[in-house]
C-alpha cells in the first residue's frame, strides 16, 4: 500500500538532541575529550574576560564551533554558521540546544578574536597531547616541514618603494626581478615568495614545521615561520631542543630528509645530545652523517618511519585547510596552524584507545 506524502509541520519534538546523535559516531569520543581539555583552560579564560557587561560567546562553545571547519573542511565562518543552523550534529557538538538562536557570522568572528592567539592554541595543543601521551613514543621522532600558501596573490607583490606602477598607474612587474629583499605583499606583508624545490613555482607562503613521534605519527611540535631558506633547519633546532627540555636532557632520536643534511644542523643536534637520523644526501657532495650513525640498526629503523610525518600533511592541507590559508598575518596563521595540529591528535586519539574506555 502506498502512503501519503503529508508535509504537516510538527509542533513539539519528543526526541532530544542527544538521541539524535549516533552512540558511535566519532565525534562523541572528541567532544569528551574537548570537553575535558576546555574544563582545564577554564582558568585561564576566566582572565581573558572581564567581570561585569554584557555575556560574551561562551569561549568553549568558540573553541568547539572552531574546530568543525577543521574536521570537514567547512571554507568559511559563513557556512560554519549557516550548518550550525540546521545541522543537528554540530548543534550537539558545540552545546546549542535544538531552539537556541545561531549567532551572526560578524558577532562569531568579533568574539573569536578574543581567542585568536598563539598562547591560548599552544595552551590548548599543550593539554591535547597531555591526553595522548599514553600513545607517544619518548625516544624516536622526526621533523619536516611544508609550504603553506598565503592569502595573497602576486599582484600584491610589489616594490616596497612603491615604484611598480606603469603610466596608468596600474601595478606591472612583467620583465622585472622580483625578491623578499626588495618588495613586499601588500595584502600580507608577513609572506615572503618561496619555492619548495627547484623548478617549482615560486609563491607567497608561510613554512609549518611539524614534529611526530614515531610510533603511531601524533604531532609532539609546531610551530609556523616566515618562509626562508634556513627555517627548516632552525625550527627543527628550536623543536629539538623544547623536547630535550621536556626529556630533561635524555638522549632521542630525530629523522628528517635530505634537505635537513648539513654540517652545522647535525653538529647542533649533537651537541644537544640529539641523535641525528638524518637521511643521507650524498649528491656531488659529502654527507654530514657518516658510518657511525648508519652502522646502527636504529638510524634504518628512523628512516623507514620518517614517511609517517607526511600523513600528518596530508591531513592538514586536504581535510583542515591549510593548503592555503584564508587568514593574514604571521600571528593570526600561526595560531591557525597550532590549532589544525591539535585537531589532528584530537581525531586520532580515540581510534587509538580501547573500547569502552
């Protein structure tokens, strides 16, 4: 028997939002764990808003609702508000109730502002891998780094003299040698013009740095840099040594590739009492890791996990969105970058805890 398509709206809903939500969908086990982190931090915001005035955006419904572009790629706060909307998982996972009005996307973007800063994300990455430590490895890491693409374009590269105008007072810098040292963006004064590798494309970008430990790739460092020749290396010797201090000067492991293979990086590691597993880069010239670190059967096992740094990428540019990012500033991205990585240890460490646990 067929039935009737009556499209009669309903009044009252009997079925709460919590019964709406799967028992087994993923995000339950993050939003425990969000929650958890935020209760934490609640020091520390209760100091970043005043005592008296008008009632703010609670700050861990921000910090909930800021998280959702990063696990599915939602491009702008636009969107995000309109999901949250009509979306009833999101709705559950930030605290809205079903009736609850959705706030304006400037009224979001005003009130985040508050938050958008290094300490509060590192705050927070700090208190996400407290969580996964259980997981980590505390002797074996590798290092790497990656280009992330400004929010500028090319036309906004010009001299810093002001001197790109044609006749027409319209920017042109055809037939013209362009470099960091002579112009600037206008839109992002912060990115410099960059390529990763020879013959690629240059582009104005920033340069994210990850370290991972090597036994399930949860990220362990982060940090985000002007793009140059030598900010991977100086990263990987800043991160090196945050973990030595962490380690109270125990002795680790530390892979990277070829681009990291030089005099001065290894002979830094070495005398932090880091052992260099550095990938050997034997090209028309002499590498700086020699038979004494790859007689070891520990160097052949760094360099077979050292790829697992690239899932990690991976994540970031394809699912969190920062193949290019859409905020400006060496602050204001970095702080990004600091809470894409937390993301990424935040979706990973329930797959990896035991059931009913």
């Amino acid at each position: 028997m067929r039935g009737d398509e009556k499209q009669q709206g309903g009044m009252f809903s009997y079925v709460s939002i919590e019964e709406r939500v799967p028992p087994d969908h993923p995000l339950r086990a993050i939003r425990r764990l969000v929650d958890q982190i935020l209760a934490r931090m609640s020091k520390r915001f209760d100091k970043m808003y005043a005592d008296n005035g008008r009632p703010s955006i609670p700050p861990e419904r921000l910090l909930r609702a800021l998280l959702l572009p990063t696990f599915y790629s939602i491009r702008s706060e636009r969107m995000l508000m309109e999901q949250l909307d009509y979306n009833l998982l999101f709705r559950w996972f930030v605290g809205l109730e079903m009736d609850e009005t959705v706030w304006n996307h400037a009224v979001f973007s005003k009130n985040r502002e508050r938050l958008l800063n290094e300490t509060v994300a590192r705050e927070f990455f700090a208190e996400v891998l407290e969580t996964a430590k259980p997981h980590l490895s505390q002797e074996h890491f590798t290092v790497d780094g990656t280009m992330i693409e400004a929010w500028a374009s090319h036309k906004s590269f010009q001299r810093k003299d002001g001197g790109d105008s044609d006749s027409q007072g319209r920017a042109s810098f055809h037939g013209e040698k362009r470099t960091n040292e002579t112009h600037a963006s206008k839109t992002d004064p912060d990115a410099r013009l960059y390529k990763k590798s020879r013959g690629s494309e240059a582009k104005l970008s920033y340069l994210g740095h990850v370290m991972v430990e090597n036994r399930h790739g949860f990220i362990v460092g982060a940090m985000l840099t002007q793009a140059d020749g030598t900010a991977e290396a100086d990263a990987a010797i800043l991160m090196a040594d945050a973990m030595r201090k962490k380690r109270r000067g125990q002795r680790f492991t530390l892979g990277a590739d070829k681009a990291y293979d030089s005099r001065d990086l290894v002979t830094t590691l070495q005398a932090m009492h880091v052992t260099p597993h550095v990938a050997q880069n034997n090209k028309n010239r002499r590498s700086a890791i020699d038979g004494r670190t790859t007689r070891h059967r520990g160097y052949a096992m760094s360099q077979s996990r050292r790829p697992i740094i690239e899932r990690a990428f991976g994540w970031l540019k394809t699912v969190a969105g920062m193949r290019k990012v859409k905020l400006r500033g060496l602050e204001k991205v970095s702080w990004l970058f600091q809470y894409a990585v937390a993301a990424y240890n935040l979706w990973r460490i329930p797959r990896l805890r035991p059931a009913g646990a």
